[in-house]
C-alpha cells in the first residue's frame, strides 16, 4: 500500500457518501414528483387531451369541465365533467355523446403485466344518440374502414353505476329506431334489478320493445359469470333469452337459453340479419352461445305451424357473408306448412294454424282461384348470406299425394340457392330431383327438375268407389326453367317439358267403356257392379311448354276396349286448364253414343264435360293407333330410358309399326 492510497474506511465513507446523495436526489425528485401530480392543475391539459382525441377519433372531442386526476397511488383515478363528441362528417351537426359526469379508478400493479382491471366506471347523466345511414356507415364506428375479426371486450369492470342514462338508435339500412334509457347500480335495489336498458321504438313501422336486466355491478368478478335476462319484442315477434356473460364483460363469450315466436321466422331477419324462409307461426327454444364470430344454437325445439321442429345450427359472422349451417328434423310435417315457404298459406277452413297476413292470404287465393303464390321472393336477402341446410322429415301429412318422408339438402353461395337432392317418399316410389334458384341476376331464374320413379297409380290418385277401377304402375318427370320474382311468375314464364306414363296396368270395364261414352255397355257394367277389369296397355300424357303455357301434343290412353286420344293446353299464368278427350271402342257397337270428353276450368277444380255438338265416326282405330303411338318411341325415354322396350308400351309401339307407320327410338335427357 503508497502513501497516497486512501484507507478503507475512507472508501466507505465516500461510498456511503455518494449513496446518500443519490439517495437524497431520487428522494426529492420523487417527492417534487408526486407534489407536482397533486397540486398540478389538470385543466390545463384539458385542450391537449381534447384536440389528440379529436385527431384519434375524427371528431370534434371536447372536455368542457373540471378535470381532475389522481396519479399517485396505487389505485389511479380520473374525473372528468361535460364530455362532449361529435358526430363523423357525413352525420352532420350535432353530438353523438354527451356525459355529464365520468368517474374512472383502475388497479396499477396489473398494468405491468397487460392487464386492465376498471375497479370504478360511473357515469352521470350519459346521452347517445347513435346513426346508422342508408348506407351502412355508423356513427359509433372509430375503425376508419379497418375490419376487426374480434368482438367487443370490455375490460372487468368491479363497480358499475350509470346515472339518468338515455340512448336514440337510428338504423336507418335495418329501418329500426330505439329510444332507451339506462341505469346501473350497485345492487338491485326496490325492483329487484342492477343493471337495466328499457325502451321503445319501431321496427319496420312495426312497435319494438327492449329490455335487459343484469345483476348488481358490485365486486364483479372477472372470473364469475354475469347474469343477465333479456326480452326482445318486434311487432309480433317476440324473444326471450337468460343467460350468463362467463367473463364479465367479455362479449365475444356468453350463452343463453332462448324462446322465440312470432307470426312468421322471416320476420327475424329485422333482428338479426340472418334470412329465414316465410313460416307459419312458430315457437322455439334452444341453447345460444357465441364464440367469437360463430353464434350457435343447440337443442333447438318446438313447433312451426302444424310441424314439430329440432336440430341445431350455427351462423358465422366472420366471412364476407354471414354463413349458416343447420341440421333440422321434424318428426312429422305437416305439408300445408310448406305452402308458406313459396309466399302461400296453410289451407283456410281446415284448423290450420296459420298468422293473420296468412289467412287473408289464402283466402284471396281461395277467391281467385289460384294455386301458385304470387308474393315477390325477397332476393336482396338471398344475396346477403350463404347458407348449407339440410332437412328431413321423418312422417308427412295432409299432402295432396300420399307422402311418406321427405329430405332435402339446400346450399346458398353468392345468391345461387340449389336444393340437391330433393326427395320425398312414396308408400310405393319416389319423387326426387333437384330444384335451383339463381337470384344473382335482376330477375331470379328457377329451374326444376323432378322425377317419379317406381309409384303406383291408384296410391296416387285414390278414387273412392267400390273396389279399385284403376292399377298400374306410373311414372314421370317435369323439367322447368322460368324467370320471374314469385313461383306464379316464374311459372307463367316457364319453357321446359312433362311427361306422364302409365307404362301398363288395368281399369274397371265400366269406366273403360265410358271413356268412349258407350252408354249402352259402360251404364250397363255400372248399373251390374261388375268389377271386371280390362288391361292398360299404355297411357301417356306429353307436354310442350313455352312462356308458361304447357301444351299437351300427345295424350294417348290404350285399353283393351278403347283406345282414348287427346290434346289440350294448361295455362300457368292464368292458371286454368282446357283438355279434350276422344275415345274409340276397339269393336263395333249396335247402340251408343260416341262423344268426346272435356276438361275445363281453374287448376283449383277443373270440371268434366260431355262435349255434344258432334258425333265420333266409328272405325279407323287403326290407323289412328299408327298415329298416335309412333311419336312415343322419342318421348318415353325422356323420363325412363327403357319405357320405349316396355312390355306394354312397347307392345303400343309395335303394333304402330305393324300399321304401316315408321317407328324411331331414341334417348332423350
């Protein structure tokens, strides 16, 4: 050790030294510091803080009271008096938020970490006045076009009071408007309730009443879930929905159990953007939770009209289009029900539950005599969503046709619906196909395309006398394709074919013989009730269509005692049909009266007639069988490729060829 080394003990002291001044300037800094926080004047800041949020926000913000803010503690807290916010640009003049009083305390320690922890948010006197244009821009969106994948998340809030709160909706896109007021306390108080929106408004022109009610807002736990309750009336649309936010108040989460009826499911799409086909009046329940941007539904159930319903299905906000999913079932399906899918209603008279609008709907139909609805399809609802549904029923009355099941799979992108496959059950066969609906264009184009495979004939048209007059197998196909709004204007545009064949079976004698109008046989069989039966050697009945109107060019009825021609036309546009029927015994008779028959009138109850002003001459039977059957080798395979070489239509066909008459076969698709 030198001389001039300094001891230890001198080391430490001068360490010990420079501490303490250290010590000491950190000391009076942070003292000066916290000073400064409790004495400085926050007003003065009031400017800074108004034109940075002005800037943020792309609004007028201005802070036009008292601001007072607590820094130092560990529990920082801000006031702020006579909150004022503008609207956006293209709102015009006026406020969107005005608040008279807003009191905020947060937890600092889990700053540190990322976390935001509001022990206190009161809010005195709010008033909102929120607007949505026709356009779809908002005056409460900040984003400035940017798209967020994520829902609302409110941080925790511990306690939540709202004073003399009120809001105004204006939704002029969705025509809704709400006037609502708000009111949050600390516990639930004389009516039982903590936190409460209530107001009124219109929907559509229609009355729309809400109301949500919550539990106290004191000492929420973050890790506790929320309850709430809400009811929701639109018209005649009602929903009612408890549940639980799992996360105060993490929106993205909650799940409720949900009862919704009303008049008609299409009425939702008001509510929830979400487009449903026209129903009868409905009543539903299930289980709605939501995950982020995909809301579910789970044990759905209930009824729609005359028609239980169950399944689920789920609705995904987050793409282009909101896309929904469904899996439904009914037990039993009450076919009136389908009526209203179409723009119709259920049968009037008959008990069938059907809405107000429904009735007076049906029976203007009942008046006119129309059977295909004329209301316009909403198409702007098509476009808005995608949709992958699929139905199935596993019992069908009160069907025009003897219906044992149905089941159907719908798939809607970018305003194309298609329902592939499209198949309902016979006790005897089936009709399936395929029905498409392309709504993407100004005026929506239907095509469908339907098959009857392996039925039975009397099963379908189930004539009530003694014994069964006519048996057979029986088959056909429609294939449609027309432009129009509604399923009437589509149908009165509508090109395409029909086809219908009995490729063989047998008819009561006495009906056989009437047919030709032979009184003097056909009477006679009746008048003895004999139930001898004559083949069907083939029967087939072949339309045309252009523009809506289905022109029968071949309509041939073959039986061992006569042979039955026709033609006739079926007007869709004004719905009414207008058909005659010639029929020729294949033996001579003494005494009869040979005449042809007609069909007349609306779709809804076409009469038969006796047309009298001319007598059939007897013969060339012959010679019109050549006529007649020849075309069949072309048309038959149009709805079964093998009808052509069936052992009765075939044999039809044969013997035309016998006549003299060229016969060709060919497939058609």
């Amino acid at each position: 050790m030198t001389d001039d080394t300094p001891p230890p003990r001198q080391k430490l002291s001068r360490r010990r030294k420079a501490l303490i001044w250290t010590g000491g300037i950190l000391a009076v800094l942070v003292v000066a510091t916290a000073l400064f926080l409790i004495l400085f004047d926050w007003n003065h800041l009031r400017g800074p803080i108004s034109r940075y949020a002005s800037i943020r926000t792309g609004r007028e913000v201005a802070i036009e009271g008292n601001l007072d803010v607590k820094l130092w503690s560990l529990r920082p807290s801000a006031t702020v008096e006579r909150i004022r916010m503008g609207n956006p640009t293209w709102a015009g003049t006026g406020d969107m938020a005005r608040i008279e009083r807003l009191h905020v305390q947060i937890e600092a320690l889990p700053l540190l970490y990322g976390r935001l922890i509001l022990l206190k948010l009161e809010a005195s006197k709010p008033n909102l006045v929120l607007l949505r244009d026709a356009q779809g821009r908002a005056s409460w969106d900040f984003s400035n076009g940017r798209k967020s994948d994520r829902p609302m998340r409110l941080p925790p809030i511990r306690r939540f009071v709202v004073e003399d709160g009120q809001v105004s909706f204006d939704d002029r896109k969705k025509k809704i408007s709400l006037d609502a007021s708000i009111s949050a306390s600390e516990t639930r108080g004389a009516n039982n309730r903590g936190f409460l929106v209530a107001g009124k408004g219109s929907i559509n022109g229609a009355p729309f009443l809400l109301s949500v009610l919550g539990g106290p807002l004191l000492n929420v736990n973050p890790s506790k879930p929320y309850p709430f309750d809400a009811d929701v009336r639109a018209g005649a649309t009602r929903i009612q929905a408890k549940g639980a936010i799992p996360k105060p108040f993490d929106l993205g989460q909650f799940a409720m159990n949900v009862t919704a009826s009303g008049p008609d499911l299409a009425d939702i799409y008001d509510l929830t953007g979400v487009a449903l086909p026209n129903t009868p009046p409905y009543r539903l329940s299930g289980r709605m939770s939501r995950e982020g941007k995909v809301w579910k539904i789970a044990r759905i159930g209930g009824r729609v009209g005359d028609s239980d319903l169950a399944g689920e299905l789920s609705v995904d906000t987050g793409r282009v289009r909101p896309f929904l999913k469904a899996d439904l079932r009914s037990k039993v399906l009450d076919f009136d029900d389908m009526a209203t899918v179409f723009g119709g209603a259920p049968a009037v008279g008959k008990g069938e539950t059907a809405s107000p609008e429904q009735v007076a709907i049906g029976r203007q139909m009942k008046v006119q005599q129309k059977l295909l609805p004329d209301a316009t399809l909403k198409v702007d609802r098509i476009r808005a969503m995608d949709a992958d549904v699929k139905y199935s029923a596993t019992n069908v009355r009160d069907a025009m046709l003897p219906l044992r099941s149905a089941r159907v799979h719908v798939l809607l992108d970018a305003g194309l619906l298609r329902a592939d496959p499209v198949t309902f059950d016979l006790p005897q066969g089936r009709i399936g196909g395929a029905v498409r609906l392309d709504a993407r264009k100004a005026v929506p184009i239907t095509s469908v395309d339907l098959r009857l495979t392996n039925a039975r004939l009397e099963q379908l048209i189930p004539i009530k006398t003694a014994g069964t007059p006519l048996t057979g197998a029986f088959v056909g196909r429609i294939k449609l394709t027309g432009a129009g709004a509604s399923v009437h204007r589509a149908a009165a545009n509508a090109d395409g074919e029909v086809l219908a064949v009995i490729p063989g079976g047998e008819i009561r004698e006495a009906f056989a013989e009437l047919l030709g109008v032979n009184v003097t046989k056909g009477l006679g069989l009746l008048l003895a009730k004999d139930q001898s039966k004559a083949a069907v050697r083939c029967a087939v009945a072949h339309f045309q269509v252009k523009d809506g109107v289905m022109t029968a060019d071949r309509i041939v009825f073959d039986t061992e005692p006569v042979l039955g021609t026709g033609k006739g036309v079926i007007d869709l546009e004004t719905e009414r049909m207008d058909f005659r029927i010639e029929g020729r015994p294949k033996e001579a008779r003494l005494v009869r009266i040979t005449a042809p028959i007609t069909i007349k009138g609306p779709l809804t109850g076409p009469k038969v007639g006796v047309e009298t002003r001319g007598i059939i001459a007897q013969g060339g039977v012959a010679a019109l069988l050549a006529t007649v059957a020849a075309p069949l080798a072309v048309i038959l395979p149009f709805v079964d490729l093998g009808l052509a070489k069936d052992a009765a239509c075939g044999a039809l066909i044969a013997e035309a060829g016998r006549e003299g008459v060229p016969v060709k076969t060919g497939a058609r698709r």
